[in-house]
C-alpha cells in the first residue's frame, strides 16, 4: 500500500504562493498514481496561474489517454501544459513570459518513473540513509557544475542559483526529461520546491526524511527547516512511501 503526503507554504518573504502540489495515490488515466510539484514564475499572479494550468492540464490529459506507456503518458501530458500555458502568455493581459517548473512521479511496482521540467527535484530516499537526487536541475548553475566551471558544493549558494534554463510555457514547444529508478523495501520519495532545496541541505533533508512520525509531521518538519533557515522563496513538499504497508 502506497502513503503520501503534500503541503506547500508561501514562505517568509513572498506575498504570494506561486507553488502547487497534487497528490492521488489512485489511478490517473493509465498511471497507477501521480505526484505533481510545480513551481510558477511571473509577474503579479501569473507564476500562480501557471503552476495551476500545470497541474490540472496533466491530471485532465492523462485522465483521457489509454494504452500508452507510463514514460509516453508523462511526457504527452507535460507538452500539453507547456502548449496551454505558452497559449495563455501570447494572449492574456499580464501574462507574458509567465511560465512554471514541473517535477512529477509515479510508483510502477518496483520502480519510479520521474518527469520534470526546470529545477524542482526529486530525491530517493534509501533506508540505508542515503539521499539521491533523481532528476537534473535545467538551471545555468547546473549547466556550470556540468561543464566543470563550478565545483558542486558552492552550486547551492551560487548568485545565479535562480536562473532556469527550461520551464513549462517558456517557449512554444519543450523537452521533457525521463528518470526510472528501482525501488527497494522503506524507500521515501521527496518531490520539493527550489523554495526547500535551496534552504536546507541534502544531508539535513535526508535527516529529517528519517526522523520519527508520520509522513505529514516530516513534510512540515522539513517546511520549518526552510522557513527557519530565511523562508526566502515559496516551499512545496511531497512524500512518497511506494510501500507503506
């Protein structure tokens, strides 16, 4: 039996919270289940608006598919966001360069399968303690760490941490990155925000991931680490349990 839990948090500095999460531990269309954290940028509340059209443009396209592969599935339902959302920027007033990240993932009986778009991440959580960040920041501060011009450990502090190379409605048409990873007995799943990432270290996230109570108390623990440690940017957490019980 899979457990889940989402919450998302405007944060300390922000007027608005521009973040949304979606959480089904049932079927969406052909995926088992689905985990959805997409973080908005734009003007006023339009990064709002998009992480919204995000979402329930991914949940709306996948409910009406059937008989396609869960990586195609993913992949359709995310180009569909981008299309809508790119649609909407061209021809709503203050909407123009409005644009989200998307990280998002389904439990495939021994396996996840992770899609994302920008620099919200996924982390498996192994019960040895190890914490691994799945899927790959599109960001010019990843791009640097890529090309050797800057050592991994400063990335997370660097000034240009916040300038995204991809996102969700940015241009007309996008690439989608796909990420299956094994699964073993007591793995946790971490979907989050750059609003989390950015504000708490690996090493304290997977400490707090394996700390005692339920799913809900670490999601929060793990958005008042954020929020103690500035709470600059919005915070968005899902936890996964693929085999909870």
């Amino acid at each position: 039996m899979i457990d889940s839990y989402g919450v998302t948090d405007r944060g300390l500095r922000r007027q608005l919270n521009q973040d949304r999460v979606y959480v089904a531990d049932g079927p969406v269309g052909p995926l088992p289940n689905l985990y959805i954290v997409a973080d908005g940028m734009g003007g006023h509340n339009a990064g709002e608006l998009a992480s919204a059209i995000c979402v329930r443009v991914i949940e709306d396209e996948l409910k009406g598919m059937r008989n396609v592969s869960p990586e195609k599935a993913l992949e359709t339902a995310i180009k569909a966001a981008n299309s809508t959302i790119w649609e909407q920027a061209q021809t709503r007033v203050g909407c123009k360069g409005m644009g989200t990240t998307v990280v998002a993932c389904t439990c495939l009986d021994d396996d996840v399968l992770v899609a994302n778009v920008g620099d919200s991440r996924a982390y498996l959580c192994s019960y040895d303690d190890d914490i691994q960040q799945v899927s790959v920041d599109h960001s010019l501060v990843e791009e640097m760490v890529q090309m050797g011009g800057l050592e991994r450990s400063k990335a997370r502090t660097h000034p240009d941490k916040n300038i995204i190379t991809r996102a969700v409605g940015a241009m007309s048409e996008i690439d989608v990155d796909l990420f299956r990873v094994k699964l073993e007995q007591g793995d946790i799943i971490l979907l989050c925000s750059d609003g989390m990432s950015n504000m708490v270290e690996d090493e304290v996230i997977g400490d707090i991931i394996w700390s005692d109570g339920t799913l809900r108390e670490r999601a929060h623990r793990l958005v008042d680490m954020a929020n103690e440690n500035g709470g600059r940017d919005n915070i968005s957490v899902v936890l996964i349990e693929p085999f909870a019980g």
